[in-house]
C-alpha cells in the first residue's frame, strides 16, 4: 500500500492521517480470518497474533517510508525517524481494540469461536470509524461521511464473507 507522506516540517500531525488505522483495521480483520485452527491457548495466541502482526506490518510501513521516497527526499536523522514512526503508529492502534475484545471474551461468557467472531467485527467497526474520522478530519460533507463508511462497511463484510465461506 503505497501512501504519499508529508515531511516533519509541515502543518499536518502524525494524528492527522488515518490511513494506517483504517490499513491496521483491514489487517486485524485479516489476521482474525488466517488465524485458521490455534493451540492450547486459543485466546492468548490470537491476542499475541494480533498484536505481534501489527507490530511487523508497522516495522514494514516504517522501512518503507524511510528507505523509500524519504530517502531520496531528505537526509535521515532523528526527528525524521520519530515522524516516520509516529505516522506509521496507527497500524498498530488499529489491533488494539481486536485483541482486547479477545482477551475480555471470557468476561462475556463467549467461547474461543465467539471471541474470534467478536474481534472480526471490532475490526470492521473500527475499519468504518477509522475512515469516517479521515474523511471528517479531511472537511468531507456528511454525504461523503457516508460514503466512505459505506465503501468500507462493504470491504468489512467482504472479509466477514470470507471467513464463512472459508470455515464452512
């Protein structure tokens, strides 16, 4: 996923850009889906899968801007590298609310099944949020609010999609 980024010095905040919350959303989707059939600790693993595969994916986003068009851009230093990793930061955020409906699923009286279901749907929720923020913090009109939730409600149910045609 490629994205255009500005540099340190300008106006916009790492805050500001909510790309990689709705990337990280996606992806924790994803994670839950490939998760397949877990171990001993189905509910610690998925947990640490999420996080952990956000954390890479992180890693990767880094690098990417980094020693890509960054590097050809500006000299790296310091504060270039913070920015970098704190722009890149919400893909991790984005797994956060995931795994801890994971890890509170027992609070709920759900099985290991549920809270896979549970975190599926906190991904897409927060797929959809991620976007509207974007598209508010971007001065979009509510029509065009809608629309984007809409577009990644519909990607969200495309994922729900595949993991019941997958498991069934």
């Amino acid at each position: 996923m490629s994205r255009t980024r500005t540099g340190p010095t300008t106006s916009r905040g790492a805050r500001e850009d909510y790309t990689g919350g709705v990337y990280g959303s996606m992806l924790a989707a994803s994670v839950v889906i490939g998760a397949g059939s877990l171990g001993s600790f189905p509910r610690t693993e998925l947990v640490l899968l999420l996080l952990l595969t956000s954390v890479v994916f992180w890693i990767a986003h880094v690098h990417a801007q980094l020693f890509g068009a960054r590097l050809a851009q500006q000299p790296l230093d310091r504060r270039v590298v913070a920015h970098v990793c704190r722009d890149e930061w919400p893909i991790v955020k984005a797994a956060v609310p995931p795994a801890v409906a994971v890890a509170i699923s027992p609070l709920l009286g759900m099985g290991v099944r549920g809270a896979v279901w549970l975190a599926l749907c906190v991904a897409v929720a927060g797929q959809v949020g991620w976007s509207v923020a974007a598209a508010r913090h971007a001065g979009a009109s509510p029509r065009l609010m809608a629309a984007t939730a809409s577009v990644n409600l519909v990607l969200g149910l495309l994922i729900i999609t595949f993991k019941i045609v997958l498991t069934h």
